[in-house]
C-alpha cells in the first residue's frame, strides 16, 4: 500500500538532480550544451542548440537588474546566483519538479546577454528550454518599451 507513495516521492525528488558544478563563466562563455537535445544557448554554433541572445540599451547592471525582474514575474523560478554581468537563475516544473538551469551573461560591448538554458535529467525536454527562453526574451522585450 505504501510502496507507490515511496516510489513516486522517490521518482519525484529524483527529478531535480543534483546543481550542476560545471555552470558559469568560463574564459568569457557558458558551459556548452551537451550533444542531447535538452538545452539552448546563444553562444552555440550549431543550429539545433543556437538561439539569440537578448538586446539591451542600457549599462550592464541596469540590465541584470531588469533581467531580475523578468526572472521573478515567472513561476516557480529561484534566482541562485546574480553578479553585475551574470545570471543564474534555477525553473522548476509543476508536476515532476524538474530543474532546468538558465544563465545569463552580459557582452557590454556588444550591448547582448548570452543566455544558456539546459534540463539537469533526461535527453529530451519537448523544446521546454527553447520556449522558455522565447518568452523571457517576449517579457524582456515587453518590459523595455
């Protein structure tokens, strides 16, 4: 009677893995994404992980700060790690709790913030990590008007 509610709390806190050691800033980039379909990044060359990074006008502290303020208007996000130029921010699904990781990081030259979402279990994420990062920037673009 007991063991299905013992395997679904197990499966079920199993779902969020352990916080990836190999996230941040490494020589100017994010971690590349790993050859599974789960994870996007604009600073990937290859066409299956690339997408855009997102614009900004401002100086970089304004920036993360807006950024900030987009991460907190979706649900069940947490802010782990926020510098003047760097992002970390952790989504956490509804059902099965699953963590995705999502960094920022700001090029002030070029006035972009690279942006690097990846699932910390499974191959595929049913483009999750994609869409998410299409409606941050829709929210980003929103807020900026």
């Amino acid at each position: 009677m007991y063991l299905p509610i013992i395997m679904l709390c197990i499966l079920v806190i199993g779902c969020s893995g352990v916080r990836p050691s190999h996230l941040g800033v490494k020589g100017g980039l994010l971690a590349p994404c790993p050859a599974t379909p789960n994870c996007v990044s604009s600073q990937s060359a290859d066409r299956d992980h690339a997408i855009s990074p997102l614009q900004y006008r401002d100086d970089t502290a304004d920036a993360i700060m807006e950024l900030k303020k987009v991460i907190r208007t979706m649900k069940r996000t947490e802010i782990v790690v926020a510098t003047d130029t760097y992002l970390h921010a952790e989504f956490t699904s509804a059902v099965f709790r699953f963590v995705d990781d999502v960094e920022f990081l700001c090029d002030d030259r070029a006035r972009l913030i690279h942006v690097r979402s990846a699932s910390r279990v499974g191959r595929s994420d049913s483009g999750v990590n994609r869409k998410r990062v299409e409606e941050i920037r829709a929210r980003w673009n929103a807020a900026r008007k």
